[in-house]
C-alpha cells in the first residue's frame, strides 16, 4: 500500500491511502558466484601453499627418487625396472611430495606470527591475502594430514610420513623454527631426507627399501650440503624474520658472513661430493661450475628480489 499527501480549502493537508502496492526495490547483487565456490580458487589456494617448495622441493626429490631407485649402489634390493616405467613413477613420485607437503606447508604458515611474517615477505601467500581463514586452513591442514597417510598406505613412504608429521609439529608447533639458526636447519635437514627416503621407496614401487651402507654414506653427504647451505632460503626473508623474532643464520651472523659460508661450503661439496663417487676430472666440471655461478650471484646480486 501506499500513503500520498494532497492540499485543500479546508484542511492545509489530507492523508489519503491507495490499495495499489508499491514495488519493493531488488537488493543489488554484488558476485553472482563468490569466488571461493569454484575449484579453481581451491586448487589455486592449495598451490600458493606450496609453491615456494616446488623448486628446492619436489623437483630436486623428483629427480633424486627416480635416479636413487635404479642404483643398485643406493637401493640394492629393488629389481632393475624398465625405462618404460619412469613416466608412470614420476607421477606417483610427484603425487606423493605433493599430497604430504601440503600439511606441512599449511602448518607452517596458519599460525598468526607467521601470517605476520609472510605479510612482510609472501603476501601472495593464501592466508596474508585472505583467501581463507585461519580457521580453514588449520580445517584443511587436518584432512591433508589424513589424505597423506592414506596415499602413503597406497603409493609407499609410509615411514617419511609419519616422521615428517613429527617433525612438522616440532618445527612450526614447538617453534622449532624460530629457537635458532641451527636448530632451524637441522630441522631443514631432517625433513629434506624424509622426502628424499620417500620419495626413493615410491619410485621404487612402495617398497621398504633395505639401503645400502653406501647409500646412508651418501644421505649423510647430502644431509651436511643441506646443512651447511640451506640458510641461503633466508636472505631473502630477514625483514619478515627479524619483525617476527624468528633467528636465523642469516640474523645471527650477519649478511654478509652468511653469504660467505654458503659461497665457500657449497664449493668445498662440489668438490667433495664428485670424489665421494670417486668420478674424474670431468666430474669435477659441472658441480664447481655451478658453485661458482652461486658464489659470484650472492655477492654481486643483493636486493630481496635477486635473493630469491
């Protein structure tokens, strides 16, 4: 109904009420379809998660799994397979990295000091963009962590999983983290060759596989570069670390001394590991090589986003 208002001889103003409706204003729709229902926000979600690991991750243990099955010198008990297989192996291999990285990834950047970091160093990053809330991740962080060890069940490396779920709880839960720089890397190292192991028993078909004496030799190998250089992650994010309290190699002994070490520790492995396998003077080339490439960008290149 509606009311109109008219003026008269008698009486400045007379009320009169009409039947006839008044149509009520459409509320405005501002998204026929929020973003957040589709499956490609989803999937993009859950690769920004990941994608700082995709190269210091999957790709090297990629790499490490496939080769690492077919030696008899690393995993001697596991039937020489044919070439023909690879392609197949390589996905079950990415799979698996990519399945139980994702809850490690979550863990590591749910919590609200390292939501206030990666504001400072990742803002793509889902939680610092608001593509979900902490509480849906920490939702999402749970059912990955069901999802990895049913995969695990199926596509083998059920024993990476299991310490890699341990080791995430004492890295980003107990802070381990943030205590120290080498604590940090330690921790680095240790869920390094979880996934190497992993990925290895997976490409070799889900296998437990009984490694070599040779083989530990050369993880321990691996284990040391990983040690001795992996704070080179850190440059970049200092402003973020140092803001968040976290302690690195980096914050404790300076830019300048930490780009050294890397420079000179990754150059004395490019050395070591060639004589580890006992290789030539040809096998010397491309590791030293690639050392000097590194030393020479660490010092000549210096902004955040070379560091990167």
């Amino acid at each position: 109904m509606s009311t109109t208002m008219t003026q008269t001889k008698t009486s400045p103003f007379i009320l009169h009420v009409t039947s006839h409706p008044v149509p009520r204003a459409k509320p405005r729709i501002l998204h026929r379809r929020a973003p957040y229902a589709t499956l490609s926000y989803h999937l993009r979600t859950l690769y920004l998660f990941m994608a700082s690991d995709l190269k210091t991750l999957i790709l090297p243990n990629l790499v490490f799994g496939i080769i690492g099955s077919m030696s008899p010198a690393i995993a001697p008990s596991v039937d020489t397979f044919a070439p023909s297989t690879i392609p197949l192996r390589a996905v079950r291999v990415v799979l698996w990295c990519i399945i139980n990285l994702l809850p490690f990834t979550i863990a590591n950047q749910r919590l609200p000091h390292a939501i206030s970091e990666d504001a400072i160093n990742k803002p793509w990053r889902p939680l610092p963009a608001r593509r979900l809330s902490p509480a849906q991740a920490h939702e999402v962080m749970l059912t990955a962590y069901v999802v990895a060890g049913a995969a695990s069940a199926v596509l083998g490396g059920m024993r990476s999983c299991l310490a890699m779920v341990v080791l995430t709880y004492c890295y980003n839960s107990l802070g381990g983290s943030d205590v120290s720089g080498t604590v940090r890397n330690l921790m680095n190292v240790s869920f390094y060759l979880c996934v190497m192991v992993g990925t290895i028993e997976v490409a070799a078909g889900g296998l437990s596989i009984a490694f070599s004496g040779m083989a530990w030799a050369w993880f321990a190998v691996i284990g040391g570069v990983v040690l001795t250089t992996v704070h080179v992650q850190d440059l970049p994010d200092q402003q973020g670390d140092a803001a968040r309290g976290r302690r690195t190699i980096p914050l404790e002994i300076g830019d300048e001394m930490a780009r050294w070490s890397v420079a000179v520790l990754d150059l004395v492995w490019s050395i070591a590991a060639p004589m580890f396998w006992h290789k030539g003077p040809a096998g010397f080339l491309l590791p030293v090589g690639l050392a000097g490439v590194v030393a020479v960008r660490l010092f000549k290149n210096r902004s955040v986003k070379e560091d990167k």
